[in-house]
C-alpha cells in the first residue's frame, strides 16, 4: 500500500470533477469514507498527471456512469490485452 512518510496514512488518489454531477461519484465516495476510515488520506487530484508523485503501485478511486460491472485493476498489462 502506498503511504506517506509524514503521516504513515494510506494515501488514495481520487478523481472526478465536482461540477459535473456525473463525474463526481468518486468525490463524494471518498467524503463518506473519509469520516470511517481514519488511517487513510484521500488526496483529490485533477490531472492524471498527479499519480506519477505517489510511487508506482498507487491506490486510485474514480467511477464512471452506467458500468454493469465494477473491476480491480492490479495489473495493467490486463489493459493490453
């Protein structure tokens, strides 16, 4: 798991647009679990470019409308294929 050095918190990434009602399920997901999961730092980022200084294997939650079935990604050559 990915964590800061200051604060030995899980760091999640979030993504999603808080204007667009539509691209802001993964916001207001990590708003709920912030209050529930204390030992975890949800950062919202706004560009994909943002993961590059969180490590290699960073935890990311985003969400997409109208998907029939919900998948963990742990490997990215799965993508590749």
């Amino acid at each position: 798991m990915n964590k800061t050095k200051k604060t030995e918190k899980t760091v999640v990434l979030v993504f999603g647009n808080a204007l667009v009602g539509c691209d802001s399920i993964a916001l207001k997901a990590a708003k709920i679990l912030k209050k529930r999961m204390h030992h975890v730092e949800f950062i919202e980022c706004d560009a994909a470019e943002d993961i590059d200084r969180f490590g290699q294997n960073p935890i990311i939650l985003d969400a997409a409308a109208g998907i029939e079935k919900v998948e963990l990604i742990t490997d990215l050559r799965v993508l590749q294929q």
